[in-house]
C-alpha cells in the first residue's frame, strides 16, 4: 500500500490520483494503475456558451481519453435498457390505477395537475406530493391518456438513469467499470419492475443518482455549483417521495464535509448553502399546499387533518420507522390480528410487513428483487475502503466509495428494521448503489488481478456471487432450473482460473504471458455472465409479464414468497394457517399454491378483515388454479364490528371484492354497461360517482374518464368529508351515484367496521345513510345507489 506522498506500484487498485491540475512537478515512480482523469473541462478553461457549442460533439465523440469503442457501448447500453424497459410496455394497463387515475386528472385539470389529485373535480390528492405525476400528466396531455404514455415516461427514466449512474462511475474509473455498472443496474430485477411502473420510485431513483452525480462532480475541485445542484436534486426527490429521499442526505453531507479539497469552513459554508437549495428547490410547493386555505384546494389524502406535514412525518414518515402509521393499511401499520404472512412475522419485527433484521434483504421475499449482486458490492467496499485507507483526505477513489457505500449502508439498514409499511420494491433505492460498487470494484481488482491477494479477492468475490445466485434461483422450483447450475458451475470455474492466474503465470514465465492474458479475458467474460445470468433472467421474465395493483413483485414467485399478488401461471408457495400460497395467478395472497391445512377453527374473526367459513380447508393443487370456500365471516376492529364476504372461486379469481385489503390489489372491472350507466348525463355532475377507497374510485374513473369521489382516500380511512359535507353535496346535486362497496373497503384498516374505540369512520356513516335512503340498482356482483332517486 502506499501514502499520500508517493506514487503507488503498478499493481495497486485505485492508485490515489493527483489533484487537477495537477502540480507542477510530476510525480516520480511507474505509471499508476489507473491513470488520472482529468476533469472534461477545468474551471475556468471554457465558457459556458463554449461547452453548450461542444456539447453535441462530446456526447457523439464522449471523452477525448476515451478509446473509440467506448461511446459506442454506452450508447448500445443505453438503447438495450431502453429497448428492454419499453418492450410490451402496455400488457400492465393501468399498472397501479391510483397513480393513473390521478394522471388522468392532471391531465383534464391543471388544478389537479399541481396537487396531484385523484380526480379533476379535486376531491383529495394522492397519498404523496405531486412530482412524481407531472411527467406522466404532461405525456398524457401530449399524446392522449393510455397505457403507454403513462407508463413511457417510467421506462426513459429507466434508462436515463443508467447514462447518470455511467457518468458518475466514469469520473474516476475506467469505462469498463463504469459499463459494467450501468449494465448491472439495467438488468436489476426490480428496476425493470419499477422502471416500468407507474409509481414514484422511478423518478426518486433518478433524482438521487443524479444528486450522487453533482456530489462526485463538487468532491472534485470543491465546487459549490455542484453541490447547489445535489441540494436541488433532493429537493426534487423530497417532492416526488418526501422523506424517502432523504435516506442517504446524512451520508451524502458527511462525505462532502470529510473529502472535499478546501478548508473545513468552506466546507461547512457550502453544505449549508446546498441545504438551502434543497430547502426552496422542495419547500416551495410544500408552502403554498400549507398556506392555502383549506376550502380552496382538494383534502391531502393519507393524512388525518389534512395538512400534508403532518402527512410527510406521520404516515409517509416516522410512522414507517416505529409502524404506527395513523389511517395506514392496518391501522397503525399493523396487520390483522393472527394474520401470519408467508416468509414475515405478524406482529413480530415488522409487523405483519415481513420479519425485521440484517438478513431482511436477503429473504426469500426480497433477496430475488435486489440481492443478486449485494453481497458483492459489500466484499467490494470494504475491499475498495481498506485498498484507500492511506490515500489523501481529498483522494476521488475514495471518495466515490465512501459516497455510494453511504448509500448503499444507510438504505440498506433503514430497509432492514423499518417496523412500518414495507413493500419489496422499496429496494429499487438500493440499485444504483450496489451496481456502482460493484463496477468500480471490479474494475480495481480487475486491473490488479495479476497480483496474488487481489486475484484471490476478485476470485472469492466471484465466487460468492456465483453461489449467493444458486441459492436464490433455487427458491423458484420452476423457474429455468438448468441456469442455476450453469450459473454456479460457470461462475466457480471462472474464480479458479482467476485465482490462479497469477500462480500459473510465475510458474510459465513470460512466455506464457498472452495466453495467460487470453485464458484471464475468458474467465472474465465467463465469470461476468454467471454474476449477472440470474438477476438477467428475473429482469427479462419480469418484463414478459403484465404488474398491476399496489403490491408489485420482479420475477417469478418463490416458495416462502412474501405478501403480495402472486406471478401470473406461477406455482405459489405453500399456504400458512389456512391462507393460499405466496404466488400464483391469484389475487389473495398470491393464491395458487397449496393451502394451508386448515381454516379458521369454528367461524373464528379476524380483526378488521373479511371473516371465513370456519373450520374450512384451502386446497389447491400448486399450479395457479386453487380454490377456496366461499364463506362469510365477522370482523372486528378494537370494538368495532363489520361484516366481509369472500368471494374467491379460484386461482385467478379468488381474492376479496375489489378495492378490499386496504385497497392494496387491483381496483374493480369495469363493464361496458357499468361505464355508460355512469356515463350518462355525467357532465351536469361534478363528480359522476362516488365510492369508498381511491383504488376502487380509480377503476371507474378511468373507465369512464369522468371524475369519481374517492371518500376516505387510499383506504377509505381519511376524515376526507363527513356525513354532513356529503349530505349537502347530494343536496346541490354534484354527485350522481353511490358505488357500494360491499364490505371490500373494511379491509385492514377496519373501514366500515369501525376503527379505535368501536366509531364507525365517516365513509362508513356516509354508506350506511346512502344504503339506507336511495333507490339501488345491482349489475353483476355491485350495487349502485341513484342519488338523484330517494326512496323516500
């Protein structure tokens, strides 16, 4: 190893790079492994009118350093990932209609458009602050409301994300390292989930690999225009996920505090100054939203007095940490009582949303999203750190694993004993952080490999990876069971032969030299393939199948799967306590696999959830077609009683009324002779229907495409309007239709059952007197109330 005041060997990975511009006198000793790379244009050397008259010819030409291959593999990367995240786009539909009902909006309504509400009569917003949407809206309104346009903007942001994440490993390490990377999170099971989806994680992601960019970029020369910028991007990210994006702002702020070249009271006076940045780049919205009187904007839906700070520290904050998410799914983030979910704990560690611990990431309902190559990146940062450790405060190697590897520790620990709200696909936040370590970690050791200790840790590194993907191919019983042993087999070959290149190397002498060099490039493609064959395989069979819901999971299902709907035509896990299996083409739990052995014993209740037929077993033959009784059950919340029906009758069709499970599954279909019904004459309305639950309001809105009253938000929890607000509204005639429910909004959070000390919530009490006092009409399984029609 070596100091900050002499050159390193040839041999050393990551050699310490001089500071640009570099001193006068240059520095003694063999060329550096990794030679310095100078920044593309030093401050001071062009205007900025000159950079943009040039901007065209460098993203053509890329780096003057660069070989000529180079650019055109990054654009080949970036055409893939594009190719790959847009191909049949449109089989999703809707993909989550929450988020699509409240595009539509934006699209109608640019009221709607800026708070980001379900409907565009402006009811209440969506559960989270509006950023996310504004691509979508603005694709709508451009090419017309659909599938595609909704979910393309996802996909470009997919592959946007890979050119930034290439940018950012590319200013320090070399262009194998930093395609690698790029490549790394491009075929990331859960990326090509989210980046073509339409939830906000896919411009969270991109606003934060863009802030990690403008980190590097001001680590470099202390550039406080940089770091302005990483403010902003959070800012930004604050807006699209609120305090989601704030995970890795610690470690970020840290790292520039200890690296950056300039006196510590610049540092801290920059770092102040990109705080504020982040604080009016996120804060502006914040404060109209707040400022703004009540009556004269839409109710912010997830919150329980309608001011979205509270929204930000409660429920989309705090409350996921501890799990007491007030008027969230399972009211305070708990699942229903003696409701065990397969591979999580019910009311142990994370209370009903998986089991809580350093091993959550790797479990068998995480480790297939985002686990592939996690354990490598973890070798590769301690490797990268302790290879560093002597290097100068201000070395950019270092720094770029301190700031990815922040990254990666902060989200990674959060995500592991967060006891609230938890879904698989929150670790989409992990992928641009594992895929960055393990290029820039590769390409160290891959320069230095002709060294014994480092062949040996690339080999082991490997190696590890190589089984770590056996076993998680191995949860999936039949899911190409001959590329797990084609994974493992290849990838142990290849750490053999590069473990013992060096070794063969002295033992042949320099004759031997090329062929050993060929044998070594032959061990890495080999070696490559095996690393990235698995999550490659989930990432391609994620894309060839249509998500839609809330709950979303890559790939193929797996035994011991956690909660969620299952994989269309996939064998589902074995069934718990009387529940269906973890996946499946089902919507009950991933229904499909076998069920449990038995029931619920003599009609037993569960609390806040729909009731079963006692003493009844779940069958099912494994291969997706199960079925469940049907039955009818009680269930009660803290004093509150409500009654469910389930009305599964097989593998695809099983599951709670739509809209039920605290609106976790797919919204409700829409028939042709539903929509005219709600159709007709709905522009003398300002809502042509109303319902309990934005999943079920979302469904008939964009079958419609006229605005749907979603009473109580999300899970029809929120004091969104009481019974007297409602009352009036029908007075004055702005709302046409009533759409029961029939039981499906009770789900966890109790709904219609009535929540904490035995009250029914406002939505139950509105359709309790609708039900009560207006003509019905039933078409297929739902009821429908004609508000304009009383019965008395």
């Amino acid at each position: 190893m070596t100091t900050s005041s002499s050159t390193p060997p040839a041999g050393e990975p990551w050699p310490e790079a001089a500071h640009y511009p570099p001193p006068e006198v240059p520095r003694p000793g063999p060329a550096p492994l990794f030679p310095e790379q100078p920044l593309p244009y030093p401050e001071g050397a062009a205007s900025w009118s000159d950079r943009l008259r040039t901007l065209p010819a460098r993203a053509w030409r890329g780096r003057a350093d660069d070989p000529r291959w180079v650019r055109p593999a990054l654009l080949a990367l970036l055409a893939a990932t594009a190719a790959l995240y847009l191909w049949g786009l449109s089989a999703s539909g809707w993909a989550n209609s929450f988020y699509s009902a409240s595009v539509q909006a934006g699209s109608q309504s640019w009221k709607a458009f800026f708070f980001g509400s379900s409907d565009a009569a402006n009811f209440i917003t969506v559960d989270k602050p509006p950023a996310a949407l504004w691509p979508m809206a603005l694709s709508a309104r451009i090419f017309g409301l659909s599938s595609w346009s909704v979910l393309a903007p996802q996909a470009l942001m997919g592959a946007a994300t890979v050119g930034v994440l290439y940018a950012t490993v590319r200013r320090r390490f070399s262009p194998l390292g930093a395609l690698l990377a790029g490549a790394a999170l491009a075929l990331t099971p859960v990326a090509a989930l989210m980046f073509r989806f339409n939830n906000p994680d896919a411009l969270l992601v991109l606003l934060l690999t863009l802030a990690a960019y403008g980190l590097v970029r001001a680590i470099e020369a202390a550039g406080t225009r940089w770091l302005v910028f990483t403010g902003v991007m959070f800012g930004l990210a604050f807006l699209t996920k609120t305090l989601a994006a704030f995970l890795i702002l610690p470690a970020f702020a840290v790292v520039y505090l200890v690296a950056a070249p300039t006196g510590f009271w610049r540092r801290v006076r920059q770092t102040l100054l990109a705080g504020a940045a982040l604080l009016v780049s996120g804060g502006w919205w914040v404060a109209i939203v707040e400022l703004m009187p009540a009556s004269a904007r839409p109710y912010i839906g997830g919150s329980q007095d309608n001011s979205f700070l509270s929204l930000t520290f409660g429920y989309n904050g705090l409350g996921r940490m501890d799990g007491n998410e007030r008027g969230s799914v399972g009211g305070g983030g708990r699942m229903p009582a003696g409701l065990d979910l397969p591979g999580g704990a019910a009311h142990g560690g994370g209370r009903g949303w998986g089991q809580t611990g350093l091993t959550r990431m790797f479990g068998s309902d995480i480790g297939g999203q985002i686990a592939w190559l996690l354990p490598a990146a973890l070798i590769l940062l301690v490797v990268g750190l302790w290879a560093t450790r002597r290097y100068a405060r201000t070395d950019t190697a270092r720094a770029a694993f301190l700031v990815w590897g922040g990254w990666l520790l902060s989200t990674a620990l959060i995500f592991s004993f967060m006891s609230g709200i938890f879904h698989q696909y929150y670790t989409v936040a992990l992928a641009p952080a594992v895929a960055a370590l393990v290029g820039m970690g590769v390409d160290g050791l891959w320069r230095a490999r002709h060294r014994l200790p480092w062949a040996l840790v690339l080999a082991g590194t490997l190696a590890v990876t190589a089984v770590w993907a056996f076993v998680l191919l191995g949860r999936s019983s039949d899911f190409l069971p001959w590329l797990r042993w084609a994974v493992l087999v290849g990838g142990l070959a290849a750490a053999a032969a590069l473990g013992a290149g060096p070794l063969l190397g002295r033992a042949c002498g320099q004759s031997s030299a090329r062929a050993g060099a060929r044998l070594a490039s032959v061990a890495g493609l080999v070696g490559l393939a095996a690393a990235l064959g698995g999550p490659a395989a989930y990432a391609v069979d994620t894309v060839n199948r249509p998500h839609t819901g809330s709950i979303v999971t890559a790939g193929p299902s797996v035994q011991g799967g956690g909660f969620g709907p299952g994989s269309p035509g996939r064998k589902g896990g074995n069934g718990a306590k009387g529940f269906p299996g973890g996946g499946g083409t089902g919507r009950w739990f991933g229904q499909g696999g076998q069920g449990g052995p038995q029931g619920f014993p003599g009609g037993q209740a569960v609390q806040g959830f729909q009731g079963f037929q006692g003493g009844q077993a779940f069958p099912g033959n494994g291969d997706g077609t199960g079925r469940h009784e049907r039955g009818t059950g009680t269930g009660t919340d803290s004093g509150g009683t409500g009654t469910g029906t389930d009305n599964g009758t097989g593998g695809t069709a099983g599951g709670p009324p739509p809209g039920g499970m605290g609106g976790l599954l797919d919204g409700p279909k829409v028939t042709g002779e539903v929509a005219d019904m709600l159709k007709e004459n709905a522009d003398h309305y300002t809502w042509a229907a109303a319902t309990i639950g934005s999943q079920t309001a979302a469904g008939y809105q964009l079958a419609t495409g006229k605005p749907v009253m979603a009473l109580g938000g999300f899970n029809g929890t929120d004091p969104s309007l009481t019974l007297a607000g409602f009352q009036e509204y029908v007075q004055e005639g702005k709302v046409h239709w009533f759409i029961g429910a029939g039981g499906s909004h009770r789900g966890f959070g109790g709904g219609a059952g009535g929540d904490e000390g035995g009250q029914q919530s406002e939505s139950a009490r509105i359709e309790s007197w609708v039900t009560a006092h207006f003509t019905a009409k039933t078409i297929g399984s739902t009821t429908f109330y004609d508000l304009t029609a009383p019965t008395s």
